[in-house]
C-alpha cells in the first residue's frame, strides 16, 4: 500500500491560535484527506511547539508557570482542531519526554559525528523568530516579520557545521519538487548560492526552559533544532514502526516565514544525522484580514472561532481554500466569505441536492432504481483536471473544477425541464443525478467533510473512495431529504 506522511508546521503557543493556524492545519488536513480517499495509507502529525523562549516570556507576563502556561495554550490548539474538523493521527508536544530523548539521541550523534563544536555568539536575536539576524535581513534595525527590537547576546554557545553542507544542499534544493511552489524555491536558492552559509548556533546557555544537551547540561538545545525533530520523534525515529513505514514525510506543509529552516537547516540536521531528507517542503503564503495584518489589535476577527461559531467549520474551510490560491498571501474578508457562503454553497450545492431530492420523494417515493446513464451530463465532470490539481497541490483549482460541475448540473436540470418529464424519463434523470451527487460527495469530502456526511446520509450511502467516482455503480436509492445543507446569510 502506498504511504502519505503529512506535517504541518508545529505551533508556538505564547498565545491563541488565530486565522492563520486554521488555514494551515485546513490545508494540511485537505490533503490528509484526499490520500486517505486514494486508499494510501495516511500519517498526519501537527501539534505544538513548547519549548520555545517565547513561551517562556509570555508566561512570565501573565505570572504563570511555564508548563502550565504551554499546558494551557496546547488544549486550546487541540480544540481547534476539533473544532474544524482536523483528522490528524497525531498531536505532538515537544514537552513530551519521549520527543525530548529522541531530539537528545539526535543532538548527541551529529555531536559525535565532529559537526556540532563549542564557540562563542554575538549576535541580534528576535524572540519573534526565535533566532540570530544578520544586520542585512533588519529593516530600521527591526525584524521584518516582527517589527520589534533586537536583543544583542554575546555568550557562549555550540555549533552545528552547516557551512559543511552547503554543497549537498544546493543540489537538494534544485532537485524537482523538493520546495513547492516553484517561486519558493528561489530566495532559498539564492540566498545559499549567493550568502557565505554560516554555521548555526544549537545551544543557548543558563536557560531554565528547554531541553538539556546531552553533551553539556549548562546548555538547552536551540528550539529549532528542537522542534524539527518533531518530524521524526512523531513517527517514532529511530526503530519505530512508524517511522519505518512513513519516514521520509511527503509533506511539509510551511509558512512561507520558515522556508529556511525546512529547506536548508532541517536537511543539514538529517544529512549529519544520516537521515533521509523529506521529499518536499510545501510553502503557502500569509494571511491579512480586511487587508490588515494578524495581530492583536484586530481582536475577535483573528479568531478561527468566531468564524466557525458564526458561519460553520464548513463553511470556512471552503472559504479559505477557494478565496486563496495556494501558496499566494490571501485577505480574510467577511463580506466576500458571505457572498461565497450563499452563491457557491447554498445557491449551487444546496440547491442541487434540495431539487434532486425533492422530486425523488414527490414521484418516486425517494426509491430511484439504475437506468440508462444520461451521457450529457456524465461527460460534464473533468475528474482526470481534479487529480492533476491536486497532484499539483492546486487546492483552490481542484475545488473550483468541482463546483464547476455542480453547476452543470443545475444547468443540465434546467436545459432539460427535469420537473415536467414523465415517469421512466424522469427516472433515468434523476438517477444520473442522484450518481453525481454521490460522486460529489466523495469530491468534496476532503474539503468540507462534514457537508458530505450529512449529503451521504439523505442519498443512504456511506462515504465511497477516490475510485468509485464511476456512474452506474449503485443499483438502486432511496433517498430521504433532511433540511437544507446551508443557510443562506443575510
Ligand atoms: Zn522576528
């Protein structure tokens, strides 16, 4: 059986979850999905990064213990997950010891490998970022990403020898599909061929909050070369089952914020660890909100929650994926997520399954029996261009084929007067359709899944796989309307 190993990246949790974790796990778990119905043998991990400095610091803010505080702020990403309906096998905590001894094991073998040396730092850190900048990546002497002020840290610290790798990773770098989407690939690229590559400090010293290095206890390990780890320590490195199965992962899904860490540091670690290196780094882009950027001054409107208490995990899911194409920055606008809701899902889907249906019941008492397939409508739905999306990691393009035929359908309702045809005529019509609901069905399960389910269950079916997309595979419905799919938003 084939395997699919998908991560995203793990979290900070010096605070809430907002808008932009939701997309990510959303996009993530998309896939997950998607691979599951192509019968592969699935592996999703997301979860939490605790370890950092900055939860450090904002737990002190609000006088609270450092576990405590991470404790706290981990549920409350889990509930997000639960809350849009993310089917990850796997939640990871960098807190957990097992993570801890895995990312010791590793640190001690590149250690012994003669690739980590012990040196002193100077440098300007942002806590933001959690690493070092060079004064070329300051804007106003500011981090970019974070607009705050740097720390100058002059201290002992040890080493991992990068700069060895350098070679190595030009060329795993300029390997196909290694970064997607192309245009991510490029600032990587040229920044490694361009830029001396420095080594990287992994150590930071008389840090409460951490992992120990194996090698010197004065020492915590750098927290990203602590939360990469999680990648393997989430399968099991070194002699898990799991890891034999999944590793390398398929996918890591990134912000575009982190591409440098995933595409250059991480291999680097995994190269010295001599562990095989993932097979590509899937980079999206950020998200504003009414053209303003995520931050605290935006209040509730940041909040996955109020979009799924007020619209729907559903909702919102579709929203995103269809508003933003992959790998480009997108704004969350409420307005147009509105107009999507009552266009697209309660005027195109709804609509569909609530016509189709309620002929069924009116003249055949909801028990549709196999006919001839009407080869007008069939011939509308492109299922080789929703593979080749989403073999392309063209999320937004595959969902939008999709509904392209939902809307065919009501055309195809409409061109042909379905509502006035007699008896056996009508029949062999709505048993087309009532097959092209169900293939929609398995379509848009890995995007609104819980749409689906309730669609499944008024056709009487249960969820089928990617390859029962065929027409004529049912011998007979009976169909029961239950409600509307969506409410219209006024
Ligand atoms: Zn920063």
């Amino acid at each position: 059986m084939k395997k699919f190993y998908i991560t995203t990246a793990i979290d900070y949790v010096n605070a809430e979850p907002h808008i932009g974790h939701a997309y990510e796990k959303i996009l993530a778990d998309v896939l997950a999905r998607w691979h599951r119905l192509k019968e592969e043998d699935v592996f999703f991990l997301t979860g939490t990064d605790d370890n950092a400095q900055k939860n450090e610091e904002a737990a002190k803010k609000v006088n609270k213990d450092t576990k405590e505080f991470v404790d706290e702020n981990a549920e409350k990403f889990k509930e997000l997950c639960k809350i849009l309906n993310i089917s990850y096998n796997h939640f990871i905590r960098t807190t957990e010891s097992k993570h801890k001894r895995i990312a010791r094991d590793i640190f001690r073998s590149v250690y012994e490998k003669g690739d980590i040396y012990k040196s002193n730092y100077e440098g300007l850190y942002c806590t933001g970022c959690e690493e070092f900048k060079t004064e070329k990546e300051l804007v106003d002497g500011k981090c970019p990403e974070h607009n705050q002020e740097l720390k100058l840290i002059k201290e002992e610290s040890y080493f991992f020898k990068l700069s060895k790798y350098r070679n190595k990773l030009i060329k795993l770098v300029e390997s196909k599909d290694f970064i997607l989407p192309k245009e991510k690939r490029n600032d990587i690229l040229s920044r490694l061929k361009d830029d001396e590559l420095k080594d990287l400090s992994v150590s930071r010293i008389n840090k409460e909050w951490g992992i120990k290095t194996p090698i010197d206890e004065k020492h915590v390990i750098y927290v990203w070369f602590d939360a990469l780890i999680n990648y393997v320590s989430g399968v099991d490195y070194p002699e898990g089952e799991k890891f034999k199965q999944f590793w390398p992962a398929d996918v890591h899904l990134i912000g575009k914020g982190i591409n440098w860490f995933h595409s250059v540091i991480w291999p680097g670690m995994l190269m010295s660890a001599k562990i095989k290196t993932p097979k590509t780094i899937l980079v999206h882009g950020y998200l504003t909100v009414n053209g303003k950027k995520i931050g605290k001054s935006l209040g509730n409107v940041v909040n996955p929650k109020f979009f799924v208490d007020k619209y729907g995990a559903d909702q919102l899911r579709y929203y995103l994926i269809r508003e933003i194409p992959f790998g480009q920055d997108g704004d969350v606008n409420e307005g147009i997520l509105k107009i999507r809701i009552n266009n697209e899902l309660a005027n195109e889907l709804g609509n569909l399954v609530s016509r189709i249906l309620t002929l069924a019941e009116k003249n055949f008492n909801g028990e549709i029996k196999k006919s001839v397939l009407d080869k007008k409508l069939i011939d509308r739905l492109n299922l080789k261009k929703i593979h080749d999306c989403m073999d392309k990691f063209e999320l937004h393009n595959a969902l939008s084929e999709i509904f392209r035929f939902i809307s065919e359908c009501n055309k195809h309702i409409n061109e042909e007067k379905i509502w006035e045809l007699k008896d056996k005529e009508q029949e062999k019509h709505l048993y087309t359709l009532l097959e092209s609901l169900r293939i929609i069905s398995i379509l848009i399960s890995p995007f609104i899944p819980e749409t689906s389910r309730k669609l499944n269950k008024q056709l009487g079916i249960k969820n089928g796989l990617l390859d029962e997309c065929r027409f004529g595979l049912i011998k007979s419905y009976k169909v029961k309307k239950e409600g509307i799919l969506f409410n219209k938003i006024e």
